[in-house]
C-alpha cells in the first residue's frame, strides 16, 4: 500500500525552493544549495518505481526502500542530505521536493 500523507497537516513553515529530480540508472540525490537553506523537505515518488536510501549508501535497482509512483513524505535535511535514489526497472522515475524553513 503507498504511503501517503495530507500536506496541510504536517508543514509549519515556509516553502523556499522546489525541483524536480530525474531518477535513472544512475544515482542521484538532492541539490545540496537547495538543502543548505533548507529546515525540511516533502518529497514525492512520481512516474516509476525506485529505490532510495537514507544513510548516503548507494542504492541499487534491488537494494534500498522500494517506493513507489504516488508515495510522498517529509524528512528533516540532516536524513534529507544522505537520500539518494535510483530507477528500479527501465522507467525513468521523478522525485518531487518541496523545500521548507
């Protein structure tokens, strides 16, 4: 089951920067200037099914958290920095982030 959450309820804060990550075949993370002004981010899983990893380990196309096309969440930007994310099938995948202070 994806996970999901409702935005309204869980931000305090002000959006300041947004991008939009492509997720292939090779590793990719967060944009470390976008990051730096950052208190938090909201992320979004779209278009494809990827891994990612939380503890700046590379993931592969068989090890790291699967998610899936939809699933969203929020992390701090200590847990945000060390995110890194790759295409689990031959779908290019997008990650969807929502910087806040």
């Amino acid at each position: 089951m994806p996970l999901s959450i409702r935005i309204g309820t869980w931000f305090i804060g002000e959006s300041v920067d947004y991008e939009e990550v492509t997720v292939d075949d090779t590793v990719r993370a967060l944009d470390t200037s976008k990051l730096a002004v950052s208190n938090y981010v909201w992320l979004q899983a779209a278009t494809a099914t990827m891994r990612m990893t939380l503890h700046g380990v590379d993931p592969t196309a068989s090890f790291g958290i699967r998610l899936f096309d939809g699933e969203q969440f929020e992390t701090v930007i200590k847990t945000a920095s060390k995110l890194r994310f790759i295409r689990e099938g031959a779908s290019n995948g997008l990650v969807r982030a929502v910087y806040y202070r």
